[in-house]
C-alpha cells in the first residue's frame, strides 16, 4: 500500500517538477492552440516571424532581468537603459551621415554597448557596495535614463540609418532574421555560462543565500554588481537591435521592458527570491508573453485593455512565484 | 491504563518521495513528565513533531491528546489545542523585537485597540527575568546571538500558556549555564502540571532531565522505557543499532611548528587584548560563556571583522586579511555556527552545496564538471554518512543534524591548514559526532591545526590538546589538555 503510495507520489513531484521548468513552453502550446482556433492568420509564418522579431529585442533585455533576478535583486532600469541608449546611438550615427568619417556605425554599437554597461555598473555600484536597495539606485538610474534620452533627442524620433547596421535587425539568414539567431544564441550561451562557469554558479550562490555564499568565500559584492553590469550590457545590446529592426529610434522605446521582462523570467521559471531557475526559461517567457500581445491584437482587443491586462499578468506571474516558494516551506 | 495519558500515538507513518520518514510508530506519553525523543540524524524525530504541530499531516495512524482524537490543519489548530513547539530552526520574525516576538499572534491591546506596548514589554521582561538571562525585551531579535535567539523561542513557548510543550533540540546551541537555566524552566513547568517532549542529541541531559525516553531509529520505534531503567550505553546501541567504540576517540598528533599566532588582539569593545597560539597537529578550543567572544575572535582572525589594534601571524608571517576570501586562500576556514543561513543555501542541492567553497577542485579549464561535482559530493557524503535521497536533493528537505554534516563536509573538501569550528557537532547524533572527532584526529595528523569552539564542555575536554578561555572578551586562561577540569573552566568563566 505505502510502496504504490510513494511511487504515486514520486510520479506526481516528477510531474509538478517537469510543468514547473516547461511551464512557459506548456503555456505557449495551449495559448496558440486557442488563438489559432480563433484568427486565421495566427498561425502563419510571417505571424511568427514577427512574434520572434518581437520577442528578439524584449528577451534580451529579460535575460539581463534574469539575471539580475538570480542575484536576488531587481532592475527598473532596464527600459530607459533601451530607450538612451538606442537615442545615443541614433545621434551619434545621424552625425554620421554628415560626416562620415568621424563615426563609423561598428564604433557607435560599441559606444552604445559601453554606455548600457556603464549604466549597469551605476546600478551595481550603488547597491552592492554603497548599499543602497536596488529598488531605489535602479529607479533613479530609470529616471537619469529617461531624462538623458529626452535631452540628447529633444524628444523627437530619429530615423534612417546607415545599411551598415541593418544586420542587427533587418537582415535574414535563409528565412531566419538574423536578430532572432542572435537572441537564440545569447541564450545558449547565456545558459552555459551560468551553469558551467565559476561566474554562473557564483551569481547563484549569492541569490540563493548571501551569508551563505559569504561564509562560502564568494565575493558577493562583487557577484551582486556583475549581476546589473551585465544586465546593462545586455539592455544597449537589446537596443541595437531595436534600433536596427525599426530603423527609427524614439524615447518611448524599450518602455516597460523591466516589468515585460520580470513577467518572461518569471514564467520561464526564475524566482524572485533570487537563486533559482533557468536562464533559457526566461526566453520561453519572453516567447510567452509576446505571443499573448500578439494574439490579442489580432483579436482586436482594445491596446488600453492590453496594457491593464499586462498589468494582471505581471500581478499573476508574481502572485505565482510566491505560491511556488511557499509551497516548498 | 492505570496511567494517566496526555498524548496517545498510535500507528503513526509519514512518506516523503524517497524516504519513509515515520513508520507505524506508536508510544504514549504520561501527563505532567518530561518525555524524551531519541535517535540518529535522519530518524523522524522533527516529522514526528510537525505532526503534532500542524505542520505536516500523517499518513497513516491515530493522535490522541487528552483523549480526544486530533488532526491539526494548521500550527494555529495546535496551538489552540495546547500544544507549543520550539522547533529545531528557529522561526522568530527577525527584524521584530523581543517583545513582539513573544506575543506573536496575540499582541496586547490597551485602551481605544492600541498596542499596549509598555504592558507588552514589562510581561515579557517579566518572562525573560524569570529565566534569569538577561535580553533586552526592545532589541531586534535579529541583533540577538544564535542562543540568546533560543531562549527567545522558549520564553515565546511559555508565553503560549500550553499543555504540551515541545522542545526539539532547544539546547543545541546553549552552553552550561544557560542549560542548567532551561533545566530549571523544564523541570520548574512540570511541577506545575505541563507537559514536555524533549528532543536532544546529548544523551546527558536526558539522564538529568526526562522522565521516560521513547527511541527512533530509520523512522521505526524500537523502544520506549523509563529513564531509570537504562544506561547511556544502552540507550546509544538501541539507537544506533551496534556499539559504539570511545565517546572521544582523542588520537594525540605529532606536534609541530607554531602555524598561528595572534598577538595583543583588540577589536574595540568585543575583544581585549588577546595573544595566543597553536601549532601543528594540535586541536586548540576555545571556551567561554555566550557571548564571551568566541566567535568574534575567529571572525577577526579571519579577516570578516575589522581588527583594531594587534597582530595575527600565519606560518610565521604577519597578516592582515582584508576578506575572509583572502583568508581562505591562506589555508583557513571557518565552520559557521549557523548552519540554515551561513552554513547552506537551502535551496541548492547538496553537491552543489558541498562543492561551494571548493568551486576549483571541480572546475576543468574553466568549465564546471558534473561528474566530479556529483563524485566529490558522493565521496564526501559517503565518509560523513549523510542521509539524503539523492545528491539532487536540496538541502532544507535533509534532518537538522544532516544538514550539519554538509556543513561539516563543505570544509572536509577545501582541506583548510588551519580550521576553525564553531560549534562544529550542533545537532548531530552520537555516531556522527564520533565520526566528525575521528575527521579531526585525521586533520591533525596531517600536521593541521583545528580550533574548536564549543558550548559542549565534554567535548572540549574530550578533544582538544589545550584551551583557552574567554570571558567578556578577555582571554582569562589557558589549560593543557591533563590539567583541564569542567570546574576549572567554569571557575575561569564566572
Ligand atoms: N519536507 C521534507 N521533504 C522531504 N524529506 C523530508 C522532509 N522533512 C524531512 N524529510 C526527511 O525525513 C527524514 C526524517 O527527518 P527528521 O527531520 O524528522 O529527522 P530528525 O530525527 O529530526 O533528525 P535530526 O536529529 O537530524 O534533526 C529525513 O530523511 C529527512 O531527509
Ligand atoms: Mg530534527
């Protein structure tokens, strides 16, 4: 009686476990299932190149989140990083087209890329070493972003670019945008590295349990700050492509990507409480949460009510990741 | 029947996926005694506990309190019902004071529904007094040291006005004088009719305190009898199930070159002025009441709390460590005495676990190697006798004293030159106590020193080739091994 009574139970974790780690996926099945019942055109390629266009630009700024996350921590800063950093770009290349030899587009990405990291640095900085909570450092960093981008842009869009950068976002591999090979290899990468690498299991180790991992001889400031530097890294990264793939750069880019961003990681798996989870998950996540939007537009459902229901589903994914840690007390 | 029952047990088994925790267990306990709960890491001592308590719900088998059946949902239902634990890892709400905590769940109101704050604070005082320790009733808990943590946790108990009391290993982490207090609180609440459930791995306190001593072995019941009718041998072989060899298997090591000295240590306020040493292939320890500086004083040797004046020579070299990362690159360690947040992360499994202050010894090239994170972890495991379902498993699902053995293992792998314990057995049972004094003659043997802290006078006395003793931050004494008597420690500390 207690041998099937176990084995039962041994079934059931195994299963509780398998739909925790591929929830997202499980969730993206049954929402295409239902959206391709009710539109048409959802299940088309060109729909999926765009959710996976889409998805390109929000999941690589959700992998930094995820990141930061597994630290145990948390950044607001993530959007406005997008939005200065795709605006500097964009003035530094329309300058360009005066006079070409000053700034060639390749040294731009890589201002553009060190400006995200710089940001991220900021934000580490000023909460693992001056201690600072990352709530407060991060959402000043969001308004020194926003307001920066506002000034160097005069809060007017910018657009067209030299082709030389059209790689990032508009060119194909095949029927494969390039951007979204991009993203999947970051993700690959991203998902060694913090299973493989001393740097990977330290960031865990210091969101799993910070005196801990102190009393384990990890530098946890050091961790903790690694943590948002990359995040502000992979931000600029995220805003190249959004600039490449819109060709056209505007404050209000990358806004609320922070929040889309907790909303991918936490589906795809990565916890709150920091620690736990798996980097690729928050790729699913993103897939997830992108496919939702889309499928409801074409739904016609009003944008406003998108943006409340956006809302729920941050709210839900939270709620979520609470039951999951309670459940395990 | 002639007896007089307060808690009935009859038949009771509890799974988990992979271990049968519980296994038909039966026992009764007679009103107004001191009952005791024995048996190794692992035995389902805590399970059975959180079954009374609401915590988890059984499987199989009948519970009578009073003689009434029960089946608490809740901790809240126990609670009511008269039963109040103070379990093994403590459950305080940290950032709250002392008072708050001990009137958690019923806070005093006063005139117009507001905290009644000053009435609050004087009965907790009054319930801390009575103990006779001395804990400021506004201090944050979190500000309180691990044992003063634990008197909070039984005063809070006390406070709940209960029936049952249950204490599951509340003296792990007490020394002497603050055992004998909880002795007297214990004894003084069966005079009045309370009764309690004790669980501990020292095997002493049992013969002083219990009345009658159920035995758990592997989740089965192999016995319940009255204290009076068996010996401390008798009772290890019926919970280990063989006998055990030497209590303190003390192996004398070759003695060597002088490998720390610290010299006229001050750290404003905690330490004064402390100058000692050791030498290879001795194990020094470190004796004193709570709160005399033990664990300060390792901490400032190894680099985590600023020094403010003094030196510490390592191998004969002057040092300063700036981290304590530094320290552990020099060839020393710390075993921490808080096991559930400094010890482990208790959502990561126990190899990982395991290989965290050792990350090098499994990284090839660069790249983490799964085979020998899971080899070292089963070596390791294996030489500490963990009990644990799988090497996946996390940790916060493992036996309070099989957690320590992580702990313990963790630093076994880094092999530090010079190893500090503090309170490196809290919580583990006879055996693996024995087998842990056994990890210590081997490191001294190897031309290592260990530095034990402990409250377990005996195993100080047991183990240690000289001690030295702290009180209110003075070092007030040095013994060697044959000159040292628990009188005259104690005699030193007071
Ligand atoms: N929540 C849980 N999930 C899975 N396994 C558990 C859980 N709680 C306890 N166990 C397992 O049940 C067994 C009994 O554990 P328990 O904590 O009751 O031991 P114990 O007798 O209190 O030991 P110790 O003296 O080390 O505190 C152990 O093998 C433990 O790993
Ligand atoms: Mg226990």
């Amino acid at each position: 009686m207690s041998e099937t009574g176990t084995r039962g139970s041994a079934f059931l974790t195994k299963m509780s476990q398998f739909s925790k780690e591929y929830m997202a996926i499980i969730a993206i099945l049954i929402m295409s299932v239902v959206f391709t019942l009710t539109s048409p055109y959802f299940l088309t390629w060109e729909n999926w190149k765009n959710i996976l266009l889409q998805t390109s630009t929000v999941s690589v700024a959700a992998m930094g989140q995820a990141i930061v996350l597994l630290t145990g921590n948390f950044d607001l800063s993530l959007g406005r990083n997008v939005a200065f950093t795709s605006c500097l770009g964009a003035i530094l290349m329309k300058s360009t087209a005066l006079s070409p030899n000053i700034w060639n587009p390749w040294v731009v990405i890589l201002i553009m890329l060190a400006m995200g990291t710089l940001i991220g640095l900021c934000n580490g900085v000023l909460t693992a070493y001056a201690g600072l909570p990352a709530f407060i450092a991060t959402l000043g960093l969001q308004n020194v972003c926003y307001g920066l981008a506002k000034l160097i842009t005069n809060a007017t869009p910018i657009a067209t670019f030299p082709n030389s950068i059209a790689f990032f976002g508009r060119r194909y591999f095949g029927p494969m945008p390039w951007c979204v090979l991009i993203m999947i290899g970051l993700y690959i990468l991203a998902q060694f590295l913090s299973t493989k690498t001393r740097l990977g299991r330290n960031i865990y180790a210091v969101g799993g349990g910070k005196e801990a991992a102190f009393f384990s001889g990890i530098n946890v400031k050091k961790y903790t700050c690694l943590g948002f530097v990359i995040a502000g890294f992979l931000a600029s990264f995220s805003g190249v492509i959004l600039m490449s793939r819109l060709n056209s750069v505007a404050i209000t880019n990358g806004q609320g990507y922070e929040f889309d961003a907790v909303i991918g990681s936490i589906i795809g798996g990565v916890s709150l409480a920091g620690g736990k989870g798996k980097i690729i998950g928050t790729l699913f996540g993103s897939i997830f949460l992108i496919t939702l939007f889309n499928g409801m537009a074409q739904l016609h459902v009003d944008p406003f009510v998108q943006d409340v229901l956006k809302g729920f589903v941050l709210l839900a994914a939270i709620g979520l990741d609470v039951f999951r840690n309670r459940k395990r007390a | 029947m002639d007896k007089d029952y307060i808690l009935e047990i009859e038949g009771l088994s509890k799974g988990f996926p992979g271990v049968q925790a519980l296994d038909k267990v039966s026992f009764n306990v007679e009103r107004g005694t001191i009952h005791a709960l024995v048996g190794e890491n692992g035995a389902g001592k805590s399970t059975l506990i959180k079954i009374l308590a609401g915590i988890y719900r059984a499987d199989a088998g009948n519970v009578t309190l009073n003689g009434q059946a029960i089946a608490f949902k809740t901790p809240h239902e126990a609670r009511v019902a008269g039963i109040s634990v103070v379990h093994q890892e403590m459950k305080l709400a940290e950032p709250l004071s002392v008072a708050e905590n001990l009137f958690v769940g019923g806070i005093l109101t006063g005139r117009g529904n507001l905290v009644d704050w000053k009435e609050m604070r004087r009965r907790a005082k009054e319930i801390i007094d009575n103990l006779g320790v001395e804990i400021d009733v506004r201090a944050p808990v979190d500000s309180l040291t691990v044992a003063k943590k634990q008197i909070v946790e039984v005063c809070r108990a006390v406070n709940m006005n209960c029936k049952l009391m249950i204490m599951d290993e509340p003296s792990a982490t007490l020394t002497d004088r603050e055992l004998e207090i909880l002795f007297g609180i214990a004894k003084k609440l069966r005079g009045e009719g309370i009764t309690i459930i004790y669980i501990s791995h020292r095997l002493d306190e049992i013969f002083n305190l219990a009345d009658n001593v159920t035995v758990l072995r592997d989740g089965l019941m192999v016995n319940t009898v009255p204290v009076r009718d068996v010996t401390k041998r008798r009772l290890i072989s019926m919970m280990v199930g063989r006998e055990l060899g030497l209590e303190y298997p003390k192996e004398a090591a070759q003695i060597g070159d002088v490998l720390l000295e610290v010299k006229n240590l001050v750290r404003n306020g905690v330490l004064h002025d402390i100058s000692f040493n050791v030498r290879q292939g001795e194990v020094l320890g470190i004796s004193g009441l709570v709160g005399s500086g033990r664990t300060e004083l390792a901490r400032a040797i190894l680099g985590i709390d600023k020094i403010d004046s003094g030196e510490v020579y390592v191998r004969g070299k002057k040092k300063l460590y700036r981290s304590f990362r530094e320290a552990i690159k020099d060839g020393l360690g710390l075993i921490p005495e808080d096991r559930k947040t400094q010890g482990l992360v208790q959502i990561f499994s126990v190899k990982r676990n395991i290989c965290m202050v050792s990350l090098d010894k499994i990284i090839k090239k660069g790249i983490v190697s799964a085979r020998l994170e899971q080899q070292y972890g089963e070596e390791y495991a294996k030489k500490l006798r963990i009990m644990t379902p799988s090497m996946n498993t996390q940790v916060q699902y493992l036996s309070g004293g099989n957690q320590q053995k992580v702990v313990v293992t963790k630093w076994m792998m880094q092999n530090s030159e010079i190893l500090f314990m503090d309170e490196p057995t809290r919580g583990i049972d006879v055996g693996a106590k024995t087998e842990i004094y056994h990890l210590i003659n081997d490191l001294v043997k190897q031309g290592k020193t260990v530095i034990m802290i402990s409250s377990e006078m005996p195993e100080i006395l047991g183990m240690c080739d000289r001690i030295v003793i702290l009180h209110e931050g003075k070092m007030v004494g040095e013994l060697m091994r044959d000159e040292a008597t628990q009188e005259r420690i104690m005699e030193k500390c007071v």
